[in-house]
C-alpha cells in the first residue's frame, strides 16, 4: 500500500506540475486549509483566554458543527453566485474573520457584547470550513477521471499537510510570544495578504472556459465539469 501511494504521489505530481489550473487550485487550496487549521487551535485558546467554560466551548463547538453542515449543504448556492471567485472569498472571509475575532477578543472578557461578536466570528469559521471542503473537492475532480482523481488527491493531501505543518509552526511560535488575541491578528493580516496576491495569480488559470485549457489539461477530462 505505501509502494502504491508513493507512486499515485508520484504520478499526481508530474500532472499537477504540467496544469497551471491545479497548481493554482491546490495552492490556494493548501493555504486556506492552513489557517483553516490554525484558526482551530487559536479559536479555542481565545475562548479559554476570555473566560468561556468547558461547557460553554463544547456548546460553540456543536453549533459550529451544524453551521459547517448547513454551509456544506447550501454550497451550490455560494458557488453559483460567486464562480470562479468562491475560493478566494472563502478566503478572504475566512481571514478577515479572524482578524475580526482576534481585535474583538482583546476586550471580550470584560464585555458581553464583544463576546457575542466573538463567538459570530468563530461561527464564520465553521461557514468556511463547511464550503471550502465541498468546493474544492469538486474543483480538483474537474477535467479528471477515476485514473487520475486519485493522483491529484494524494499530490493534493501531501501539499495541505506541508502548508499545516508550516503554519502550525508559525502559530505556535507567535502563540509562545503573545496572547492568542494578538496573534490572530498577526495571522489574520498575513493571510490576507497573501490571499490577495493568490486571488491574482489565480485569475488567468482557474475559471477559464474548457476551450481555453490545454490538451494536456484536458486529457482525462469527462465532460462533466463544474463551471468554476
């Protein structure tokens, strides 16, 4: 099994290098999937650090459960009403979120309003985390078959996980120096503007029309793409 792993890797990665497309997907993809997981970590340190309950923060943590549920449910309305930009506005949301939640926290210990704003930030969290998952898994299965989806999922899966490690270590380094609120914000900032700068890189490569993609791009295509 790991003989066959490493070579779907291997084979993901020599289409993933030759698709402009799926550089550009599995780019933004890995990057939204980090802060993704640093905002899990920080959202709950925020909470401990303005005084929630063990409680309380499992309460927060169903409810986002169902939110992300219902964002997945309802992705085709998002993505139909934003194309070829649903991924970058999932971004954008996703990040200014937690900047949002990181300024907000500074002062929600002291006040119930803040803290109510605070946990709707955390709730923007499991909105993202919903849509992104759906929507990129039906990006990175556009122009593929069962001979190739796999491939593209492992190359896919080995990128996030570098991306994770990475910003993990960032945040994890921030989070030694100063309190989680801040630290939001640092990230948040950061995110945002690498979001910004992918969001142009990204606009001559995804959303395109089929005609416009290359052969090579277009080889294991089923003619059942989801218009991006």
């Amino acid at each position: 099994m790991y003989k066959v792993e490493m070579r779907n890797v291997k084979e993901g990665f020599a289409f993933v290098l030759k698709s402009e497309r799926l550089k550009a997907l599995i780019l933004c993809a890995a990057l939204i999937y980090a802060l993704l997981q640093i905002s899990l970590t920080y959202n709950v340190s925020l909470e401990e650090n303005i005084g929630l309950s063990s409680i309380a923060i499992g309460i927060i943590a169903a409810i986002g459960g169902m939110i992300s549920s219902l964002a997945s449910k309802h992705q085709g309305q998002f993505h139909n009403k934003f194309r070829n930009k649903s991924l970058i506005t999932i971004a954008m949301i996703l990040s200014i979120s937690v900047i949002i939640a990181g300024i907000l926290g500074i002062g929600a210990e002291k006040s119930f309003v803040l803290l109510l704003l605070v946990i709707l930030a955390i709730f923007t969290y499991n909105f993202c985390w919903g849509m992104f998952h759906t929507i990129i898994d039906k990006y990175l299965r556009n122009f593929s078959n069962e001979k190739i989806d796999t491939k593209i999922f492992a190359a896919y899966n080995l990128f996030r996980n570098v991306f994770r490690m990475l910003g993990t270590l960032l945040a994890s380094f921030l989070l030694g120096k100063m309190e989680t609120a801040y630290c939001m914000i640092i990230i948040g900032v950061l995110f945002t503007i690498i979001y910004i700068l992918l969001g142009k890189y990204m606009k001559t490569r995804v959303g395109l029309k089929p005609e416009e993609y290359s052969d090579e791009e277009r080889k294991y295509d089923e003619l059942n793409q989801v218009k991006e």
